[in-house]
C-alpha cells in the first residue's frame, strides 16, 4: 500500500535507471521486478553494472526459471541416467541479441542432450531444420506455454509434427524442450539408492572408506 508503481515495460534503459537514482535519492526502497529468472536472459548485468556506478546498492532475490517451471509442468526430470546428463539452456538469434560464434543449435545439438530453448518460439522452422539432423525427426518435443500460469498449456510432440501442433496463437512466452528424456522411457536407475552402492550414509562393508564416517559431522 502506497507504493509508487513504475511500468517500465516502454521505459528505456536509461529511464528505468534514472527511475531507481531518483527514488535512491529520496530514501525510498526500489524493488525491479522481472518475470522468470535474473539469471538468464533479464537483462539484469547491465541494469546493475550501471548502478554499481552510482554508488546504489543492490540485493538479488532468485526467481524460478521457466525450463525448472516446465519441467514440473511436465513431470519430467531433464536428466536421465544412460539418456542425458546435461541440460543446454539456449536461444535462437533475434533481433536484439545476436548469438555468439559457435553458440549455435547445430553446436549444442551435436551433444545429443536436453535442450532448453527460449525466446524462439516464433522461430520454428529454425528449431527444426537445426536439430532434426543430430537427433532424428521422431525426437520428442515438449512446448510449455506461460509455464506456471493459470493458463499454461503444455503441447508433446516431435521434431516432426511440432509445427503442426502448435497453436497460432501461441507466439510467446513458451519454452521449447527437446531431447530423448522427454520420452521418460528406457533410462537407468540412479547408483546413488541402489542397495548395493557404497555411500557415506550406507557403507557396505568395514572396508568401506565411508564405514568411520561419522554422519554428524557432515
């Protein structure tokens, strides 16, 4: 209650910063807001580089990323024993942010791991004609769309039928994950519960170099 509410929606990054001095100045708190998450793609680096230079301190509260609220959506964990033990979070090059040299989909897909695709959903031919040649036409897809909104809606499919799947609404907003764990069929089960594992909660033997470990000091 009685906040000052700033929509900085239309707000260059000079207005935005000048919005913060200005109430910095005043003794007021500032709290930016962002969707998702400040790690990736918020443009939060250069917001803070410039107030760093103005002596304003800051503090950095974590959001939930779209492709860990996606993957909940789903059911699914994006890492499979014997199918993927890594996770590539990328994008596709837009209008304002180009890619690096060899931070292309071809590159990632030669891993043959999950991917998580942002911002592209408006790029699907794109997504498609990079990936179908590293991981086959019958690759499973998943689209969440507004992952943890009340409208969210999640589309399965495969690189094959993905844009036929789609609805043409649905132009933003919306992670693109591909990989075989998407399948959820035909991985290994995790060492790690296995009962014949030996771990520093459950050494197997008095030859275990975990059998003296004492679990309090841990």
């Amino acid at each position: 209650p009685g906040a000052r509410i700033v929509n900085t929606a239309p707000l260059s990054l000079d207005q935005i910063v000048a919005e913060i001095s200005t109430a910095h100045a005043a003794g007021l708190d500032v709290a930016r807001l962002h969707s998702g998450d400040l790690s990736v793609w918020s443009a939060m680096g250069e917001q803070i580089r410039r107030l760093k230079a103005e002596g304003i301190p800051v503090s950095v509260t974590p959001g939930v990323p779209s492709f860990a609220a996606a993957a909940a959506a789903l059911g699914t964990e994006l890492t499979l024993p014997g199918l993927g033990q890594s996770v590539v979070l990328t994008r596709t090059p837009g209008r304002a942010s180009s890619m690096p040299a060899g931070e292309s989909l071809e590159n990632f897909a030669r891993t043959g791991t999950t991917l998580a695709i942002h911002l592209s959903i408006g790029n699907l031919d794109h997504v498609v004609d990079s990936l179908t040649p590293h991981y086959g036409a019958d690759c499973p897809v998943a689209v969440v769309y507004r992952a943890s909104w009340p409208d969210q809606q999640i589309i399965r499919a495969t690189l094959e039928t993905l844009k036929d799947s789609l609805d043409e609404k649905i132009s933003r907003t919306a992670l693109i994950l591909v990989g075989p764990v998407l399948k959820g069929e035909g991985f290994d089960e995790s060492c790690l519960y296995s009962t014949d594992y030996d771990r520093r909660y459950r050494p197997q033997s008095a030859d275990s170099p975990w059998s003296s470990w004492n679990h309090g000091d841990d």
